[in-house]
C-alpha cells in the first residue's frame, strides 16, 4: 500500500466532507432537529394528530439525513487517525484494511455528492 497515496486520499475525503457540512447546512439541520424534538415533547401537540405526525414525518426524515453526514463524517475522521498509527506502528495488515475502509468512505461521499446534485434536500 502506497502510504502518499492513502494520505492524499485521507485529504480529499476531509476537504469534501467539510464542504458538504456546509452545503448540506449540518448546523441548522441539527438545531432544526432539536426544535421538531422539543414540539414532539409537548403533550399539546398530539390534540392535533395530522400536525404531531407531519412534524414527526420532518423529525424522521432530518434524523436520518443527519445520521448518514455524521457516520460518514466520523468514519473518516478514524481512518485518518488510525492511518497515523498504523504508519507509525508499519502495521501494513492494518493499512490493508483501512485503505477498504477509504473505499467504502469514497462511495458514501460521491453517493451524498450525487445527492447534492440532484436534490435541494439531502
């Protein structure tokens, strides 16, 4: 495994996971998201079913669209990390896994890359 190359792998994967946190506006999903859990918590909200369940619906649907930017964007934050280690360590059974897992890391950004394209939300 070519450890230049994994590191400029490790690189990219950071600088397009930090330009979709802005473009995907992360922050504002996140206090959205704890705004919609708040009126989920007020008992007054289920008098008026239809409202609990649409905003439910925008709960569920934020909830998961911010579980997929964060996993992806901790799982790369680990690859860089352990990529130091194992370097450090010349695990190269390590690298050899790590360099799957900046695979699977490639898929998921050009997956939330392509979505960005294609929809105005995530």
């Amino acid at each position: 495994i070519e450890i230049s190359s994994l590191n400029e792998e490790l690189k990219d994967h950071s600088q397009r996971i930090e330009d979709l946190r802005g473009i995907f506006d992360v922050e504002n999903k996140t206090l959205k998201l704890e705004e919609l859990i708040l009126k989920l918590s007020d008992t007054k909200i289920w008098d008026d079913p239809q409202k609990a369940q649409e905003i439910n619906k925008d709960k569920v649907y934020l909830e998961k669209e911010l579980i997929k930017f964060n996993n992806l964007e901790i799982a790369i934050k680990d690859s860089i990390e352990l990529t130091a280690i194992a370097i450090e360590e010349d695990d190269s059974s390590a690298l050899e896994e790590i360099s799957k897992e900046i695979e699977k890391n490639e898929l998921a950004l050009s997956d939330l890359e392509f979505i960005r394209m294609f929809s105005n939300k995530m």
